[in-house]
C-alpha cells in the first residue's frame, strides 16, 4: 500500500505538467519562409534584370537617335560647305532638334551638343578623325544645357 501511495503522492506532487506541444516555430511555416525567401529573391532578380534591360533600351534608343542627329548635322554641313557658307560656328537649328559645335579641349576630339527638343533630351557626342580616315563616335547623355556653357566633361 505504500508503494501505492507514493505513486499517487507523485502524481499529484507535480504542480505544471510537462508541456507535450514544442514551443518554438512549426516545420510548415519554416518551410513557408523558405519559400517566401527564394520567392522574393526571384522577384528581386527579376526586377534588376528588368532594370537592365530597360537601361540597355534606354541606351539603345539614344544612341539611334544621336546617330541619326549627327548625320542630319554633317549633311547639312556638307550642304552649307557647297555653297560656301561654312563656317566654325555654324549651327543646326530646326523644329525638333539643336546640334552646336562646343568650344575645343585639351583633346584632340571634336564635341557637338545636340538638344532635341521634342523629348528635352541633351546629349554630346565626341568625334575623333583617326590618321587613316577612320571616325569614331562616342555618345553621352546630359541632364541640362551644360554643354553651352562649357561646362561640359569630355567623354
């Protein structure tokens, strides 16, 4: 009976039982988190790359339009060096796009500004004549009519 007794004794002794649940985080939502991890290191990737490709649009597109700036300038160039009427200072000036001729460097380039002004956009463009005939262009956008007051950095 003693043997008896002590078992109840120690049953009844104990003042909390034992938690049977783990107190901590459940496995599925572990898992879940995991998940949601990779899934907004996906969408992070994809947003850069998407910012990537919209840049190189962006690149693109201003390169084919300043191309096609300097080629109406240097045509009217040549048209105006027919007749005679060329000069250093001489400027294209239409409805929808500026091309000036900026002030010389320290470099043995040729700068031109170009504002188009159907979008606001400003740009230079460095020309550089190589011994052989050949040309090199490089192209940069600006954010304002710096190019004017010769303010401008070479590419």
């Amino acid at each position: 009976m003693r043997r008896a007794m002590g078992w109840v004794r120690r049953l009844f002794s104990r003042s909390e039982p034992e938690p049977v649940v783990n107190v901590g985080i459940p496995d599925d939502w572990a898992v879940e988190h995991q998940v949601g991890a990779t899934h907004q290191f996906k969408e992070q990737f994809y947003k850069q790359a998407r910012d990537r490709q919209l840049e190189h649009e962006r690149t693109e597109h201003f390169t084919a339009r300043m191309d096609a700036a300097m080629d109406r300038y240097w045509q009217f160039r040549r048209a105006a060096d027919e007749d005679g009427s060329v000069g250093d200072d001489q400027e294209l000036n239409e409805d929808d796009l500026r091309v000036i001729r900026l002030p010389p460097r320290l470099s043995p380039s040729n700068f031109y500004g170009v504002h188009f002004k159907d979008a606001g956009e400003f740009g230079i463009c460095e020309s550089y004549r190589f011994d052989d005939g050949r040309f090199q262009h490089s192209y940069r956008p600006v954010t304002d009519e710096s190019f004017e007051a010769g303010q401008y950095t070479p590419l």
